[in-house]
C-alpha cells in the first residue's frame, strides 16, 4: 500500500434517518470489511451497489452504496453508509 501520508485515504459517510454524519477517514480494510459483511448479511441489508467514478480532483474512486433493511438499527428506520475508497488504495495491495 501506498505510504504517502498525503495519499486519499478511504472515507465513510452515514446517514441516519435525516440526519447526514460527515465523512470519516477509515483503513482499507475496515472498508472491505464493511462492504464484504453488508453483502452478506441479506437480513439485514437490502442494497449494495458499487460505482466506479472520480472526485472532483480527478482521482479515480470505487464509491460504495449500503442501504439497510429499514428498522434494522433501533431507534432508526432508515440508515445508509456510503464508503469513498480511492481506487490507488485496491491496487497498491
């Protein structure tokens, strides 16, 4: 993996009901994680979808859609995470 302390690093953005959590800087492998437990975990996950595109920089992303099984979380109908994991990061492996 790239040591550059400048380098992107992945971000994951939350949003519970209406509210919107700011992005927080994860690892690379809590965000494989993530996305690996979400699609399989059916029961409580209805949506992952992944899209390749760029940030407004240019920089080459794999952005990734996680919707919940609505009233999954308690105390919460509606939950979604969104992983930003820059496409540099899968490949420098």
């Amino acid at each position: 993996m790239s040591t550059d302390a400048t380098a992107p690093r992945p971000r994951l953005y939350t949003k519970v009901d209406t509210h919107n959590y700011p992005g927080e800087p994860i690892t690379l492998i809590a965000a494989l994680s993530g996305i690996h437990r979400a699609r399989n975990s059916p029961e409580a996950v209805d949506t992952v979808h992944v899209y390749p595109c760029t940030d407004r920089a240019g920089t080459a992303l794999q952005v990734v859609y996680v919707h919940f099984v609505p009233n999954h979380w308690s105390g919460s109908a509606d939950v979604i995470d969104v992983y930003e994991i820059p496409t540099d990061a899968l490949t420098d492996l």
